[in-house]
C-alpha cells in the first residue's frame, strides 16, 4: 500500500462478499458502516486507534496467508479477504474477555460482552473494585481533543494503572468532562455539585461559571477560558450558557 493509493476507493471482501471501501481507512470503521457488527471497547473514530482491548479483532488475509489481527488500527487495503467470527477469532475473543474480567470486574459493559460469548468467569486473579480495562481512550482523548495532556500511563505490567502525575489533582485539567464521555466502562465519575465540578478519579475540582442570562452554573470557569484562549476570542464569548446564547 503506497502513499499515492491512500484516500483512493477500492474493493475488499467480508465473509465472501465484495465491498468497497477507501484505502488506508480504519478497517473496524469501514466494517461498523458496512453493517458488521464487531466489538470493542477502546475506539473512538475522533482520535487515534490503539488497539488496547483487542476485542476487534478479526482474520484477513491476501492471497494463501491468513492472520489475526485488531480491525480498528489495520488499515483498509486493496484486494484483503476479511473474516468475521472464524472459529480462531471466537476463541481468542472469549480469552480476552476472560483478562477484561480479571483487570476491570466492577465493569459491566465487560461483563455485558463476556455474557454475549458465554463467559461467565475468569480464571485469572482478579483486581477487585476496578473497572478500569487500560484502554487508554481517555488520555488519548485529553491529549489529542482537549490538548490538556493532563492523564498518562504510569508503571507497568500488574501495576500500570491510568491517572494524574503522583495520583493528585493535575492543573492542565480544565474539567472539560470528555474523558468521563467517552470512557467505556465509567470508571471516572463527575459531580456537578453546589457550584463545583469534580472529576472524580483524577482528584480535580473546579468552580462552575453562572450564566449571565439565567443563572445556571453551566462549566468550570477554567475550561471556557482554556477554551477562549484555543479559539482566540475574548472570554466573555462564555459569559452565556449554550441555552442562552
């Protein structure tokens, strides 16, 4: 696949039938508009894939070889064979169902998908109380969307966990909310309470701004200057709420 074939339409075929698509697109993506239904938890087609939860994953092959591999960071391609639900990819999905289980057991969309596979348990120990699965999707979406940076990775292996530097309270969070939107098992929590906001597994609270029209605390005061400061108006383009403007 060249650069000069990226962006341009092309054909690929899903369980025997022909499709087209665009070459270099998100092949879960293009299979998602296709009709197909295939799981996972760690995509957002707004940022970057990562391939974290591994439940995408399908076989494609070109020509005799055949491989498994995560559909949301594969990249459409022309003449691939896709094959949804083979025996391989069932069998390696329940497996990764079984880990979520182990790694998030207070998470019930996981447990909502173990349940679709006839996944009851895990024989793997488990980490009790958590329902973060590690996907990464909200630090991707912190530092790509938001462009606070404010959420990382730390330690490794059994371990690693996601949270603010030294686990307090990081001033590049804005409170935005948008790493609580798109987390898949709602492991981050915000409070809207007696004018603050709390976003609550990073430790950060932050006073709402009232509305100048109706008097609605609406957002934290220092996510709409962070985000006056981004699009370059003055901050009272905030002064409203969205209702009001």
């Amino acid at each position: 696949m060249s650069e000069l074939e990226m962006g341009k339409p092309t054909s690929f075929r899903v369980n025997g039938h022909e499709h087209q698509g665009v070459v270099g697109e998100s092949l879960l993506l293009a299979l998602r508009r296709l009709g197909y239904e295939v799981p996972s938890l760690c995509y957002h087609e707004a940022v970057s894939p990562y391939g974290a939860c591994r439940l995408c994953l399908v076989e494609v092959g070109k020509g005799k070889r055949r491989k498994l591999t995560t559909s949301c960071n594969f990249p459409v391609q022309p003449g691939i064979e896709v094959f949804l639900d083979t025996d391989k990819v069932v069998a390696q999905r329940k497996v990764i169902l079984q880990l979520l289980l182990a790694q998030a057991p207070e998470a019930a969309r996981v447990k909502e998908l173990a349940a679709e596979y006839g996944v009851s348990d895990t024989p793997f120990e488990k980490k009790q109380g958590n329902a973060c699965i590690l996907c990464g999707l909200c630090a991707r979406v912190c530092r790509e969307i938001v462009r606070a940076d404010a959420i990382a990775f730390s330690s490794r292996g059994t371990t690693k966990e996601m949270d603010t530097p030294y686990r307090e309270a990081n001033e590049a969070c804005i409170g935005c909310g948008a790493c609580v939107f798109v987390c898949p098992t709602d492991c981050i929590g915000l409070k809207d309470e007696n004018g603050i906001r709390e976003i609550v597994r990073w430790h950060r609270k932050l006073p709402l701004k009232k509305c100048a029209a109706c008097g609605r605390p609406f957002a934290p005061t220092f996510q709409l200057n962070a985000f006056a400061a981004q699009i370059g108006v003055e901050r009272t383009h905030f002064d409203k709420c969205p209702d009001c403007r």
